[in-house]
C-alpha cells in the first residue's frame, strides 16, 4: 500500500523512469517508486513535468496536488476511472434518498462538533461554549435543519482564536486552515475516487460548480486535525512560512482513532466512507465514529 506523501519544491523537472519519480535539479538525478507515493504536492509552479509521468501517477492512483504562486493547493490531479465498478456506484449515488442523505450529513456533523468539543476541553477554553457545543451536538437534526454546525462553528472559532477571528480573512491563521483542509481534502477525495465514488454528487454540499461536494461532507469531522496545528503553532506567527506548509502536509501521516483501533489517517478515512455506504446499504449498520487523538497533534 502507498504510504509516502512527498513535497518538492525544489526541482527542474519531473520525469519517468522505469516505474520511479524521476526528480532532476542542477544536473543531478532522485528517484522514488511511485508505489511508494500516497500523495504529490508539487509548490513551485516553474516544474516542468512529462505527460507521461502525468499518465503513469494518474494510473497508479497518485494524489497529485499542485500549488499556485502563493504556495495554496490550486489543482488536483486525479484520474478518470478510480473503480471498475464506477458506473454502478454512479448509479446507486443518484438513487441515494433525501432521507439517508440528510441523516448522514446529521451523523457527520455530530461527530464534527464532538471533535471540535473535545480539542476545546483539551485547551482548557471556556467552560460555557464547551457545554454549548456539548448540547448542540444532541440537538442536531437530520440535515442539520436547526443550523446547529454553523452556530457551533462561530463560537468554536472565536473562542480557539479570539473574538476579532474572521474566517477566510487574509491572515496566517487563515492561511494555515486553508492549507491544511486543502491538503486533507485531496487526500479524501482520492480515497473515494479509488472506491469508485463520484465526488461532484454529495449528501448536503450541491455547489454547482463544485467537484468535491462530497470529499466537502466527509472532511468535517476530520477538520479539528488541521485546527489544532494552526492554534498551536500560529496562533501568534505573523507569516506563513515553508516550514508551516510542510508540517501541515506531515500531518496527515498522523494516526486518528476509529471503531476504539488507532488507525492512520488514511485507514481512518476509508474505513469511515465504508461505514457510511454500509449505512446506506443498510441503516442496521452504524456509522462508525472518528475520534481526534488531538494530544498527539
């Protein structure tokens, strides 16, 4: 199984070789098995690349993201077919009920609340919006009709980092979110991509326009991941440095817990997809739980 995310940033070109990533830079030569690569994030925007390497992670399902000018992932790369048998989830994704979809966006987004309950209790934040949050998770109902992730998300926010936090303002904290979900997103739509999933059809994201409505549903609960590493380690930076960008690419090597088994984040994610579609199957069958191991963030 691939394992490796790999960052370059410094390189001339990329080409193939054999079945390796050739990495060439001042005339000298880096190979690494495509085998080996979960995950390419390429941030220099100068790399020139072969069609051909293009081809070859595309076939052996390589989540490729690539950068812009100011360091954001800006493009993925994923391949056409992820599944031989695409069309018949395709089918069995448009016969998905308003009923099922509304209750695994209400399950997803208790277990979210719950992440993001658990990371405030454990930076000792305000007793007050902790049991708040800790009673909205109770009162969510099917497709959150009571908006109960948007309020938790406004008190969670302000208090993690501060009354003036604003989010998708132009700052590092900001800068930190974006990357990192960003990241994380790829990660999970090659995963459902791979289980033959179209990522366009989602349970309560519809954006017209967007390809990733339902890499958007299975993110949430996963998301305090990214919120934890920004609160600690740029709640008090004034730029959004190189060395930032690949601790938050390191972490999505970090493990998760899932059905009460440490997991890697990888792992948890495909195991958490294949509750929801066994839930889909048949509501007898839960959809298991992701629980944050924030301490070890």
């Amino acid at each position: 199984m691939s394992w490796r995310v790999v960052y370059i940033e410094e390189s001339e070109y990329l080409s193939l070789y054999l079945d390796n990533i050739k990495i060439t830079k001042n005339d000298e030569d880096i190979l690494l098995p495509i085998s080996d690569i979960n995950t390419l994030i390429l941030d220099n925007y100068k790399i020139n690349l072969s069609v051909q390497l293009l081809n070859a992670l595309s076939k052996a399902n390589v989540n490729l993201v690539m950068c812009g000018i100011d360091h954001l992932p800006q493009t993925i790369i994923l391949p056409i077919s992820g599944h031989k048998l695409s069309f018949s989830m395709l089918k069995k994704q448009l016969e998905w009920s308003l009923e099922q979809k509304n209750f695994i966006h209400m399950m997803i987004i208790k277990n979210k609340i719950r992440n993001q309950k658990e990371l405030l209790m454990m930076f000792k934040k305000n007793t007050y919006i902790i049991e708040t949050l800790d009673r909205y998770i109770n009162e969510v109902k099917l497709g959150d009709e009571s908006n109960r992730e948007g309020l938790a998300a406004k008190m969670y926010f302000r208090e993690l980092f501060g009354e003036d936090f604003k989010r998708f303002s132009d700052d590092v904290v900001n800068s930190g979110l974006n990357y990192g979900y960003a990241v994380l997103r790829s990660q999970i739509s090659k995963i459902l991509i791979a289980k033959g999933l179209n990522t366009s059809i989602g349970f309560f994201h519809i954006g017209r326009e967007n390809e990733f409505n339902l890499s958007d549903d299975i993110i949430e609960p996963f998301r305090p991941i990214v919120d934890s590493w920004v609160y600690r380690n740029l709640s008090e930076e004034k730029l959004f440095l190189r060395e930032h960008r690949l601790n938050l690419v390191k972490l999505t090597t970090c493990n998760l817990t899932i059905d009460g088994k440490s997991q890697t984040l990888f792992n948890t994610i495909q195991i958490f997809v294949e509750s929801i579609l066994s839930n889909i199957e048949n509501p007898n069958n839960k959809i298991k739980e992701v629980k944050l191991d924030l301490n070890g963030l």
